[in-house]
C-alpha cells in the first residue's frame, strides 16, 4: 500500500481569520476604492441636504456646494483621521481660514464645524444642532457655500462642514 499524500487542513487562526476577512467584505465595512469614493459622496449630499433642511426651517437660503470649500472639508477630515488630532487647528498651526484659502476659495467670511464617532449624517446633524456654535454656523444666513468632508478613522468617521460667502 502506497502511503496517501498529506493534506494538510487549514489551520484554526487563518481559517478564523479568512473567515471574519470575508464577512467584513461582505457587510462592506471593507471597500474597494471607488466603492468608498461613492459612499463618501453620498455621505456628503445627505449632510448637505439635511444642512439645507435646517436652514429652510429657519428662513434661510439653500447653501451650494463650492469645490474649493469640500477640497479643504475633506483634506482637514482625512488630516484628523490620518494624524490623529481632534481640532480645528492643524498640527502644523493651521486654521480653517488659511485651509479653505489654501483650496483657492476668497472667501468674506467662513465658519467650520467638526465632529468625529457620529455613524450616520443624521447622527452628526443632531450632535450639531444641539451645540449652540455649531448650530449658530448651519443656520448663518449669510452663508452662501458649503463643503463637506468624511474620513474614517478609529474612534468612527471624522466630519468636517466647512461654510463660507465669497468676497
């Protein structure tokens, strides 16, 4: 009798791990990249519908959403996520007025609002709208522009809003 081949059976850790790997995939907590630039969008029009929500109930303009404003929303998300800070202040001493000048938008005034951990859109708008600051920016009327940006980090996504009137 010849002696059978070996075969070898997957080990308990990596066949756990294949496991949860796969799961992950399927649930889409892991995403390709285009994946996650669409889901990033549509993160962003949902807070930019429930900001012009907001501002209808309270009188206001609709805001558009300006590039150059969304360019400096996301880059700051992305720095928080990737950096590991939790301000309106960059490591490198940079604020949101010099951020949003750096995007290339001439802006008259401006305002910046933040929030990280929040899961949902609807989440960080009630967070928001039940801090008087917050709240005081989404419903600036002399706001006209609106950028909004999304990173995901590991205490939960980083939100920015940043809201500007052109000179």
């Amino acid at each position: 009798m010849r002696p059978r081949p070996a075969i070898h059976a997957l080990r308990p850790a990596p066949l756990a791990l294949a496991t949860a790997l796969a799961t992950v995939a399927v649930c889409g907590l892991v995403r390709p990249p285009a994946a996650q630039a669409a889901t990033t969008e549509s993160l962003r029009k949902e807070i930019v519908t429930l900001v012009n929500a907001q501002r209808y109930a309270a009188g206001c303009s609709p805001l558009r959403v300006s590039p150059q404003l969304t360019a400096a929303a996301q880059k700051h998300s992305d720095d928080m996520a990737e950096g590991h800070f939790f301000s309106h202040t960059d490591p490198g001493g940079a604020g949101p007025g010099s951020r949003i000048s750096a995007a290339g938008y001439h802006w008259d005034a401006y305002g910046e609002n933040i929030a990280r951990g929040q899961a949902t859109p609807a989440a960080v708008m009630d967070a928001w709208m039940g801090s008087a600051g917050h709240r005081e920016n989404i419903l600036d009327c002399s706001f006209r522009e609106l950028g909004v940006g999304v990173a995901a980090g590991p205490e939960g996504p980083f939100w920015t809003q940043d809201f500007g009137s052109r000179e």
